[in-house]
C-alpha cells in the first residue's frame, strides 16, 4: 500500500540552476530513484524538465533542472506515481501528490555583498545617458550576474548649471518617492554620490536625468548583494 504522505519541497536558485529538495517522512530506499518523467516541476506556471537527482541522505532526494534562466517567482513540484523505485526502507511506495508550492531557501539567507573589485574605467559616462528629462532604463546585465538583489553604484557629476537633478529608482516602479536623488549644488563643482538600489530579474534600473546638455555624468557599479 502506497503512503499517502507528501514530501517537504525546497528550493534554490543559482545562475541557470535550480535544485529542489525533497524531505521524506520516513527512511527511503536510496539504491532506487523513481524516472526524472515522473517528477512534474513548474516555475512560474511553465513545465519545466528535471535533468538529474540524487540521494543526500535516507529522507532527502535533490532534483535539480539547468534549463531556468532566471530565478521562478512561484515554483511548484508534483509526484506522477506511485512508482517501485520510490520506496520506503520496509519497501512501502509513495503515495503521488499534485502540485506543492516549494518554499524558497534564498529568501531567508542572509545577503551577502559582492565587491566588484578595481575596474579600469567608468561603467557609464555622460554620452550613455539620455538626459530628456524622463526616467529611463540602465541595463547593468553585463556587469551584475543573476541572483544579484540590489546593486551598489558610485558616481559624480559636473555642470555649470545649479539645480540639475540627477535620479535612480527601481526598475519597474511608477513613484518617484523611494528614487535616490543628486543635484548640481555649485556651478562646476564635482558632486559625488554612492547609492544601494534594488535590480530586477533582467538587472536593470531606471534613471532620470534634467533636460539638458550635462557637462559630465560618470557612474561604476561597485558591487552587488546576492
């Protein structure tokens, strides 16, 4: 008679790989692992195929799948059995169950800062910018890897003009309360700046630049928070 117990999912993300374990109730037979076909994975809605597994111990199984890109928002696991290759130490199968929400471990991990080290040059100078008055998107996905969660940026600015604002803010939002803001104080002085902003899935960010003709805008990312 098969158990009708589900297993505990969790799951991980790291640069084109997820692993998802599964915590059994019970001691399983790891000389058996059931086919990877019956295991029926979905990131954020789309089935998704899973490439290899493997006993950790006598309770936990890892999956793990190299096809997702980019880290699931919403990642769910179903069991397509029962199956003899899946069983307990006393030879009892498992039960098969739809699908569980998988609980994901990065989201209770400390973040953890990357220095991006010494680079030669500035990542982006004053003709990268569009300075139109109106925010538009920086892409740092050259730069940051996935996974990153925020980004640190320094920079500095100069032009004769006082009163010129200089602005980032979150990929995506439509306010501009939470944007971290610089403004020309003095007429050709450098003014410098070092702000933490949060990146999207893609690692990009928005900017917002006064319209005008700026005589120099210069940021590098410095690093970035896993």
């Amino acid at each position: 008679m098969p158990y009708a117990a589900k297993a505990v999912i969790q799951h991980e993300f790291s640069v084109n790989l997820l692993n998802i374990w599964l915590t059994f109730r019970h001691p399983m037979n790891q000389d058996l692992k059931p086919s990877l076909s019956l295991w029926l994975l979905e990131c954020d809605d789309v089935p998704v195929d899973i490439v290899d597994s493997s006993w950790q111990d006598e309770f936990t199984l890892l999956l793990v799948s190299d096809i997702v890109s980019l880290s699931p928002s919403r990642v769910t696991l179903a069991y397509d059995g029962p199956d003899p290759n899946l069983t307990t130490t006393w030879g009892k199968q498992w039960e098969p169950w739809g699908a569980i929400l998988s609980i994901y471990l990065n989201a209770y991990a400390e973040p953890r800062f990357v220095s991006r080290g010494d680079p030669d040059n500035w990542d982006f100078e004053t003709s990268d910018f569009v300075t139109d008055g109106t925010w538009r998107d920086l892409d740092l996905s050259s730069i940051v890897p996935e996974g990153a969660s925020a980004v640190l940026i320094s920079g500095n600015m100069l032009d004769n003009t006082v009163g010129l604002l200089f602005s980032f803010r979150q990929n995506g939002v439509s306010s501009g309360s939470t944007a971290m803001r610089a403004y020309i104080q003095a007429s050709n002085i450098d003014y410098g700046f070092c702000w933490t902003l949060p990146v999207d899935a893609c690692r990009k960010v928005e900017y917002y630049a006064t319209n005008t003709t700026w005589t120099r805008i210069r940021i590098s990312v410095a690093g970035w928070f896993i």
